[in-house]
C-alpha cells in the first residue's frame, strides 16, 4: 500500500469537501491541484474518483438535513403511535425531482459531448470569472431592495421556483467552472428566493444529482477496484464528507450575517489564475479530462 497515494486522496477529499458547497466550483480547483498533484492510477478510475468522492459529501448532507429529508414521521395520540408520511416532506422531494430535470435530461443525454467540448482550462476559467461577476450583480440588486425575499424557507418554495432554479443548475452540468452550488444560489437570489432557503435547496438537490453521477460512475468502471484503489477511493470519500459536515455548518452561519460578495471576488481572482496559468503553459485548450 501506497502511502503517499493516500495522502494524495485525503488531499483531493478536502479541497472536494470545502469547495463542492463553497459556490467557488470545485471543478477549477480540482484542475488546479491535478497540474501539481497527480495520483498515480489509471485514467479510468482516475475519471470515476473525481465524481465518486463527491459521494462522501453528499453523506453529510444527509447527516446534517435528516430531519429535513426524511419522509417519514411518528405520530403519538393518547396510547396509538403510528406511522405517517410528512406532507410538507413529500412536496420537497417532488420539488428536487422537478428541479434536477433540466440538468438531467442534458447530463443523460450529452455528458460524454460537454466533457469532450467543454472541459478546458479556458471554459473553467471563463466560467469563474463570468458567474463571480453575475454574483456581484444579483447582490447589487438584492441588496436594493427593501421588503426582503419573496421566499424565506422550502416551504414557501413553489413548483415555478424549482424548476426555474433548475434551469440554472443546468448552466453548471453544460459549462464547468460554473459551480453547481453557485448556480443554484444565484438562481434562487435572482427569483426572490433568501440566502439560506437558497442554499438549503442547493444543498438537498445536490443529493439525487450527486448520487445519481457518483452510481453511474461505478457501474462504468465496475466493482474490480485492487485494494489500493478501493484504499484511495474511500480516503477520498471519507475526508469529503468529515470536511463537508463543517464547510456546511460554516456556510450556513455565514450567510446569515454576510452575503455572497467574497466568494463572487474570489472566483474572479482565481478565474484569472487559471487563465494566466494554463495560458504560459500552453494548455490553455486543452481538454482536461
């Protein structure tokens, strides 16, 4: 067992764990730190790794938001306990089902064309500096007004607002770099949606998305992983999700007090640094995966 591939994988876990829920896009900075960190796997696990280790963050998701998800509650009266279906519940999930259409009649449809077309220094960069300056825009217009969000929780969200915030989530499944959390975000600031119901729903739409790419991955590699392979993958995983419980309770504080503006800035600066990189080492176009 290779020692320092795990490290490697612990590594790609936490910079996957802060930067999968940070609408900074995890994706540039997954480019980033392959250029100078590189595990020494094939090109087919390596390809399956960068989706499945988002597994772990999902986890916590779950971990954090059981209540919330869980479908199922207990009802008590006088000396009968029964169990019941939570309404409230139900409608979110048709919510999050609705929303992940978009993105995933597209990701079925043409992921292997967008990773062919789309995946290049270039786009990434682009991407990073164009959604960091739409970011800085909505909150210039949110920050105008003064008879506050339209919608404050998930239950105040309706059909059209999902499906509307879906439709921005499709943005980030065709052009890397966008950030999915970041499109998410952006969409649910612009239609009236708060801060924190906005990152909330990113946070539950992420799970059928991130969970649904992480199974069709395995299934395409397969489960003949060697134990050094199964060793990296479950680092990763592990890592990403110890890392993502704390980045979500972070953001979570966060944005009850501050808005977005310095994460729109630093995706600015590092979409400017991708650019400059990979533009002096002349990879600039070349496809990343």
């Amino acid at each position: 067992m290779n020692f320092t591939q795990i490290l490697i994988a612990a590594l790609y876990g936490l910079v996957e764990g802060i930067t999968e829920w940070l609408p900074v896009s995890s994706t540039g900075h997954m480019i980033l730190l392959g250029e100078f960190v590189k595990l020494d796997v094939s090109e087919e696990f390596w390809n399956m790794f960068l989706v499945v280790i988002q597994f772990g963050a999902i986890l916590a998701v779950i971990l954090l938001y059981w209540k919330t998800i869980w479908p199922l509650g207990i009802y008590r009266h006088r000396r009968r306990t029964r169990i019941i279906w939570k309404k409230d519940t139900l409608m979110l999930w048709v919510k999050t089902i609705v929303a992940c259409i978009p993105a995933g009649v597209v990701g079925v449809l043409f992921d292997d064309w967008i990773d062919a077309h789309f995946y290049s220094a270039l786009v990434v960069a682009v991407m990073l500096i164009l959604v960091g300056a739409v970011f800085l825009a909505v909150e210039a217009v949110t920050a105008k007004k003064t008879d506050g969000p339209r919608v404050s929780g998930l239950k105040d969200l309706s059909m059209k607002d999902a499906l509307l915030i879906g439709i921005f989530q499709l943005v980030a499944a065709v052009f890397p770099g966008t950030s999915r959390s970041g499109a998410t975000i952006i969409g649910g600031l612009a239609i009236g949606v708060s801060r924190t119901a906005a990152a909330e729903f990113t946070f539950i739409l992420a799970i059928p998305v991130m969970a649904g790419a992480s199974l069709l991955k395995i299934l395409k590699f397969g489960l003949n992983f060697s134990p050094e392979e199964a060793a990296i993958l479950l680092t990763g995983m592990a890592v990403a999700f110890l890392v993502s419980i704390l980045v979500i309770r972070f953001l979570m504080q966060y944005i009850r007090r501050h808005n977005f503006r310095v994460f729109a800035w630093y995706r600015i600066a590092l979409g400017a640094l991708v650019l400059l990189y990979f533009a002096s080492t002349g990879n600039l176009f070349r496809i990343q995966k």
